[in-house]
C-alpha cells in the first residue's frame, strides 16, 4: 500500500540543473568505492530494473532510499553506513534494526521533494513503488538519471504489475516470494556485497519454511485491511498478502479481484463474512483508522461490521504496515498470521 501524501513541487529545470553542478563538484555518483582510486571489482554494473537498463559506475557510498522497504532491506545487508538518507515511513523500523536504523537521518516521514532528496548528494536512489520515482511522487527516474544518479525500483512492483491506472496498480501475475528476494540480491550487487544478499535470502527461505511447516489452513477464509475506514483498502488476490495467503492454503475473501488495494464498501465486505481479518498496525496519521487499535474500535462500534463472525469473535491478526507489502517484512506477515490461524483453532 503505498503512501498518499501530498510530494512537494518537482524541481525546476534551473534547480536540476544547479543539482548537477553541485553534484559534479561532490563527486556524486563518482566514486570507485576503493579508498586507492582503482575501479572496483565486477563495476560498472549492469542491471535490467522494471524495464530500464541501469549502470552504477561504483558501489554506491551516500545513497537514498526513499521507501521504508528498501530501506530494511539495506539495513539488514548492513548497509546503514552508506545510507545518506531515508524517507517515507508507515511503522517503526524492523526488530533488530534499530541501532543501525538511528544512524540514518531520516529526511522526511512521507514522500521527500526532490530538493530534499538531492541535498543529500545521492549517488544512488532506490524505491519500493513505482509511484515513488514518477510523476506526482518523488520525481521521475529520468529526472535522476539526467544528474547521474542510478535508480532502482523494486521488482516486485513492476513484475507481473500494471501500475498504468489509477490507484495503488492490479497484479497481471501472482506476486512471489521470488521478485522480493531478487530485489535483496541486486541490492547487495549494487552495494557490492553480493553474499550478505545469498546469506539474507537464506535466512528468509528458512523463516517461511519454518512458518508453513505443516500447517493446513484450507478451511479459513481472510481479509486484509491496510488503511481507511471510510473507503477501507482492502487486499486483493495477488500481491503480498496473497503470498501469506497462498503460503497457508487459506482464501482470501477479495481473492476475485486483482487491484493491488482496491476499495470496496462494508456492506460487500460484511456480506462475505471473513472468518479472520489481518488489519494493518500503522503508525502514520495520514488517514482514518490508521492504528489497529482504532481499526478494531471502528469494527466493534460500526452497525454494518460489528455482526461479522471476525468482529463477533474478535478474530484479529495485527501486522505492520510493512508486512503488508512486498517486502522482506512479508514473511513476518506470514509468520504472525501462521499462528494467529493456529490460536484460532482454524489451521492443522
């Protein structure tokens, strides 16, 4: 679910270009990476990312990443110290990140204006949407590009996605675990650490396995709410929580759809009574309903949903904002909603 807050302006034409200047000056971009000035082993890079061919001359020393899931990906390849900045948050960082995180100046909560985001001198940029580095976010790639600054976009947005329309994008593909452990490996390609990528992924291949060991949840139907009580976001079949779905042998009760967060009335939502709801734990203030704490308030008090067996029983699984996107984090959401499923009875 990605943010929708407001970007500041674009820059000017001028300020790109004064952005130029002062990263030609810096060295952005630039560097070898080896303090004795020789070019760095297997750089240039050269990498296909959602349909753009992009080379990064050196592994990256000051970069930005301006998505939370981006950013704990290079937390946890121990990359804090080449982080120049971090931008658009929707929960606290990821447990056991925290130390590393601190070191980090966050440059803003939501989407940075590109003025902020150039301060930094970047010499690399990357992003978890799409819609973070276009038109109406961020700025565009191109935008980067054009100051010699690489970019890079989550696979997992644009593999099997079609972000062409309005909202959050519909999946033409089941999303995979496959495209975020891609993203994990090129990530430590770029920073040129590729077997702290090879030991993550491991790790996370050994976190899922352990999660579904065993576990037969075929008989239990879900939802996924992320954010908004008035036109709730609700998950459709095929990205991040689909993964946790499919994972568990469970239905998703809006499997019929596939909007990435398409919004879709109470009435519907109560008329296919989900036996579990997995609401989204947020700790922005963007819009209504945004902690689970107020979520499961609105469901108890709200004449439409406070009948639903979820509600009546108090079926709830509470996950990070995180966990409900295609992140790294999704296997927590796996994890959480494993034995949330076991607690209720409703998973062998």
């Amino acid at each position: 679910m990605l943010s929708t807050a407001t970007p500041a302006p674009i820059r000017t034409a001028a300020l790109l270009a004064a952005g130029l200047l002062l990263l030609t000056a810096c060295g952005g971009g630039g560097s070898t990476g080896a303090a004795d000035g020789k070019q760095a082993e297997g750089f240039p890079l050269t990498l296909k990312n959602c349909g753009r061919t992009v080379t990064v001359k050196a592994p990256p020393q000051q970069a930005v990443s301006v998505d939370q899931g981006s950013t704990e990906i290079l937390l946890s390849l121990g990359l804090a110290d080449r982080l120049a900045g971090t931008a658009t948050w929707s929960d606290p960082v990821m447990k056991g990140l925290e130390k590393a995180n601190a070191g980090v100046e966050r440059i803003s909560e939501n989407r940075p204006s590109s003025e902020k985001v150039l301060d930094k001198e970047p010499d690399f940029l990357s992003a978890s949407f799409a819609s973070t580095l276009a038109k109406g976010g961020v700025a565009p790639r191109e935008q980067f590009e054009k100051l010699g600054v690489p970019t890079y976009i989550s696979p997992a947005d644009c593999v099997g996605k079609d972000n062409s329309g309005s909202g959050d994008g519909a999946r033409t593909a089941p999303l995979t675990m496959d495209s975020v452990y891609t993203e994990v490996r090129e990530l430590a390609q770029v920073f040129g650490v590729p077997e702290r990528g090879d030991a993550l992924v491991r790790k996370l291949r050994a976190r899922v396995e352990k999660a579904t060991d065993g576990i037969d949840a075929s008989d239990a139907s879900l939802l996924y709410w992320f954010s908004d009580s008035k036109a709730p976001y609700l998950a459709g079949c095929c990205g991040a929580p689909g993964v946790i779905t499919k994972e568990l042998g469970a239905k998703n009760v809006f499997d019929d759809t596939h909007d990435e967060w398409p919004q879709i009335s109470w009435e519907t939502v109560a008329d296919r009574n989900p036996d579990v709801l997995v609401i989204g734990d947020l700790s922005r203030t963007m819009q209504t309903a945004e902690s689970a704490e107020k979520k499961i308030e609105f469901l108890e008090s709200n004449p439409v949903t406070k009948t639903m067996d979820a509600v009546k029983n108090r079926r709830y699984v509470l996950l990070s904002g995180q966990a409900m996107n295609p992140t790294i984090r999704t296997v927590e959401g796996l994890e959480r909603v494993a034995a949330g499923l076991r607690d209720f009875g409703l998973a062998g």
